[in-house]
C-alpha cells in the first residue's frame, strides 16, 4: 500500500511540475513579444538585443566552466547546439525583434509564429516518423482560428512596410529548423549548456549586428536596463529552458500546442500593459484556442496511457 501510494504522489507531483512549467513557458514566451515593444522609440532594437545577451552569456559561460559542467559534452555535440542555437534562438530572436522594430504589430508577431504547430504537424511524419491523429489536426485547426479570432483586431492597426511581414515568418521558419536538428539529434546535452551555447551564440550575431549598425551603445536609463534585464530573465532563460525541458517531456506536437495560447498571452498583456481593447471576438479566440490545446493535449495524454499498458504475459506453467 505504502508503494503504491508513493508511485501516485510521484505521479500527481510530476504533472503538477509539467503544468506549472506548461504555464511558466506560455507567459514567459509571450514577454519576449511584449517586452520590446515597450521601448522608446529613439531605441533601437537591436541595441536592446546585444545587452539582453551579451551580459547573461558572460555569466553562464563563467558558471559553466567554474562548475565544470561542460567536461562530459563532447565538441561534436557543441558544434550541433551552437548551430540549433544560430536558428532557434538567434534567427528567432533577431528576426522577432526585427517585425516589431518595423512597426508590425506584437499581435500579428505572435499569430504568425503561432502557426507554427500547423507546419510542424505537416513536417512531423517524414522527418521525426511520428503520425499526427485526427483529434490533434482538428485541435490544431480549431487553435490557429482561435489564435486568427484573438489578433484579427490588431492586424489592421499595424504601420510597416509589407516586406516587414516576412520578418515573423522568418523567425517561425528559424524555429521550426532549429526544433527539428534537436530532435534529429542521437546526443542529449544538459539543458544549462545547451541555454548557454544558444545564448553565447546570439550574443555574438547580435555584437557584430549591433556594431555594424552603429547601436552597440546604449542608453544609461533605468527603463532600458530594466527592460534589458527582464529580456534576459524572461524570454531567454525562463523561455527557453522550458521549451527544452517541455519538448522533451510532453513531445513536439503537445508543446507546439501550448504555442497557440502565446497570442492570446499576448494579447491580454497588451490589454494590461499597452492599453490594447479586449472585445468579444478576442474572448471567443480565446476559447478556441484553449479547446484546440485541450484536444491535442487529450490525444497525448491517451497515447502516452497505451504505451504504458504492459504488455500481456504467459503464465509459468
């Protein structure tokens, strides 16, 4: 009885501990959009982007190397993370920033990036050889409308050029490739050197980008150094340490899942913070997409419980 009831604790324990990271990646992604669309106008974003990274790669590279937890990786394994990092963060982040920078707004950033999880369903079965069910293409619809529903107020108000649309789409095809070389990978790294070979990566792109565009000195206000220190907690470590750990908890389809609700976040935050209208159409967005993650979550829920029936056996005789 004492067993049984240990296995359920630990059981209850971690899907408490998958939820409250599940909830942790949404609203911690969903700063990333937020955070530099509350900058100055005579601040660039590419300024905000070199000391979101360069100091936090600083001290992570210190951090690992004083605590030794790079000896058991190998370089062939550096070398895979450093590129998965030059998409999956960089490409990402600089391509995000680079739509908001351009005037295009933080709602239509996110519903593009939110239609990811439809293109990695397309992809999932000859690259991964998994199979997306019925259950979870009728979720994933339901969610990318959800998502169209919350931010189809937005769109309207954004002020860019329209090459400045491709930057979004640029950033969901960065992650998309750079989730796709992690999963291909036959290695396992732990996620504190993963984080810290992505971010040292990006901080370089972004030193020699800012340099060359001659925004590399920033301004002294408490504002920016907040905002630049958030960007560094939040969407960086917060954000993608998550990500990591989730996709190897809960798999790519049901992580991709939770990333329709990031518009929605995001959404709300604008509310809050910007001052941004919440209407009904927004509020029946967000139903959508909370029904369109619960039925993708719910079919992996149940493969995951067939996969755990052992197998009959033959009885000794």
């Amino acid at each position: 009885m004492g067993k049984q009831v240990g296995i359920h604790s630990s059981v209850v324990t971690a899907r408490l501990m998958t939820i409250g990271a599940a909830i942790g990646f949404v609203l911690s992604w969903s700063s990333g959009f937020v955070i530099p669309a509350l900058l100055p106008a005579d601040v660039s974003w590419t300024t905000l982007l070199v000391w979101r990274f360069v100091p936090l790669a600083a001290i992570l590279v210190a951090v690992v190397l004083w605590r030794g937890w790079h000896r058991d990786v190998t370089g062939g394994a550096l070398k895979r993370q450093a590129i998965i990092g030059l998409f999956a963060q960089t490409g990402y982040c600089v391509f995000v920033y680079a739509a908001v920078g351009s005037g295009v707004a933080v709602g239509t950033t996110a519903l593009i990036d939110a239609v990811q999880p439809l293109v990695v369903a397309t992809l999932v079965g000859p690259l991964l050889g998994l199979r997306v069910h019925g259950a979870q293409w009728a979720g994933l619809g339901a969610g990318a409308i959800g998502v169209a529903l919350v931010v189809g107020s937005q769109i309207g108000g954004a002020v860019a050029h329209p090459l400045a649309y491709a930057f979004p789409v640029l950033a969901m095809a960065c992650l998309i490739v750079g989730t796709f070389l992690e999963r291909r990978s036959s290695t396992r790294s732990p996620v504190i050197v993963v984080l810290t070979v992505h971010i040292a990566v990006t901080a370089l792109v972004c030193l020699v980008l800012a340099a060359v565009t001659g925004t590399l000195i920033p301004p002294m206000t408490a504002s920016f150094w907040l905002s630049a220190s958030l960007a560094a907690v939040l969407p960086t470590l917060a954000a993608y340490g998550l990500y990591w750990w989730l996709l190897g908890r809960i798999g790519i389809t049901a992580l991709n899942a939770l990333l329709f609700l990031i518009a929605p976040a995001t959404a709300l935050a604008g509310f809050v913070l910007l001052g941004e209208p919440l209407t009904g159409l927004t509020l029946a967005g967000f139903a959508l997409c909370g029904a369109g993650v619960a039925a993708v979550l719910a079919r992996e829920v149940r493969g995951e419980r067939v996969q755990a029936v052992p197998a009959p056996t033959r009885a000794a005789g």
